[in-house]
C-alpha cells in the first residue's frame, strides 16, 4: 500500500511539472510575453537576434529549426528573423522575384488548439500580414503545427482576412468539440470609408478548422 501511494505521489509530481512547463512556454499577455517561475511572473530576457532568436523567445527553445511562413500567393518561406518591439510583432523579409517586402506575425495571439490525433505535437492558429512595397498589409490567419520532440514548425494552411484591418482576438468554439472552430473579432472598413482611414466597422468571422485546413463559414 505505501508503495502505491509513493507511485502516486511521484505520477502527481510530473504530471504538475508538466503542466509548469506549458505555462512556461505559452504565456501571452497583452503587454509581452513573460515567464512565471516560484509564483513570481517576470517579462522575458532580451534574446540575441536572427531565426534562433525568435524560437528561443516565442517558444523557449534552443534549436536550430526556424519559423517559416509560407507566402499565401507561392511557394517560397519566409523566415522569421526577429521582432518590431512597439508593434509587438514579429518579422521576416522576402523578396520573391521583383516583390519585396515583409511578413509580420501577432504572436501574442498565438492559440493552441486542443485537436484530437496530435499526441506529439501542438497545432495552432496565429494571425500574420505580408507587405509589399506598396501600402498594402494582407492579413492572414495561419495553421502551424509544432513538433514537441523535433521543435520544427510546419505551416499547414492560410486563409486571407484582409488589407490593413485590425485583429482584436481568436476565441476556439466552447465547448472545443465537432466541428472545431475559431472566431475572430476584427475591425475592418465600411464602404464608405477609404483605405486611409482606421478600420471602423466590427465584424466576427468563423472559420472551421481541422488538422490540416482552415475553412470559412459557409454563413460569411
């Protein structure tokens, strides 16, 4: 009997640990990302710049993979290289062909989805924007999954939200159960108003999503 309660307590043991370590990587607030170490939370260190860099703050990894996003409108990646600190984003450059520009992800609306089948790894949605040289910024919502055991990033899917809106949050359907979903509430324009002006009408957008897609709604 005492032997059994050991086992228990030393499962219990891990099982928290667990957990600790899932807080410790996935803490996203609206100011920056931080770290909650014996009860006391603290913002995360500054981190050396480049691809390893941004593993190393987004997901507390020391590891040669990269976060790649894959432009929408080809097939080329773009790694990220490092952070917009005030717009709390994080950036990479392309050029492909002629076009140049930047692909800039919101990583503080990162969201985990808890999708059955995905054991070793960790699928999530986060909103990204590629620009060009002109006055254009594309936002797109984007499926990545994480590899636990290799640290790689794979983007799966994206599904264009629109030119220079605004991304207020990403709610997953409650309860998360068939057929999964997402919201977004955005602020996008009216028709009467021009792309000059601030985003000024609220919308919520719902999209399906599964292993490997991101599908709208049928009803937007």
């Amino acid at each position: 009997m005492k032997l059994f309660i050991r086992v228990a307590v030393v499962l219990g043991l891990v099982f928290l640990a667990v957990i600790a370590l899932g807080i410790y990587r996935f803490n996203f607030t609206e100011d920056d990302l931080y770290v909650r170490e014996n009860d006391m939370v603290r913002p995360l260190a500054e981190f050396d710049g480049g691809a390893k860099g941004v593993m190393k703050r987004l997901f507390s990894l020391d590891t040669r993979e990269q976060f790649r996003i894959r432009l929408p409108d080809s097939n080329k990646s773009v790694t990220l290289t490092g952070f917009k600190e005030e717009q709390h984003l994080a950036f990479g450059e392309y050029q492909d062909e002629v076009v140049r520009g930047e692909v800039l992800l919101d990583y503080r609306k990162l969201t985990p989805l808890n999708l059955p089948g995905n054991a070793e790894s960790m699928q999530f949605v986060v909103p990204f924007a590629v620009t060009t040289q002109g006055s254009g910024v594309f936002w797109y919502l984007g499926m990545f999954r994480f590899d636990y055991q290799t640290g790689a990033i794979a983007h799966l899917a994206s599904q264009f939200l629109g030119d220079r809106i605004e991304i207020e949050a990403i709610t997953p359907k409650e309860p998360f159960d068939p057929p999964y979903s997402v919201t977004l509430a955005l602020k996008t324009r009216t028709q009467e108003q021009s792309m000059a002006e601030a985003p000024g009408e609220y919308v919520e957008r719902t999209f399906f999503v599964t292993l490997t897609s991101i599908l709208p709604s049928s009803s937007q």
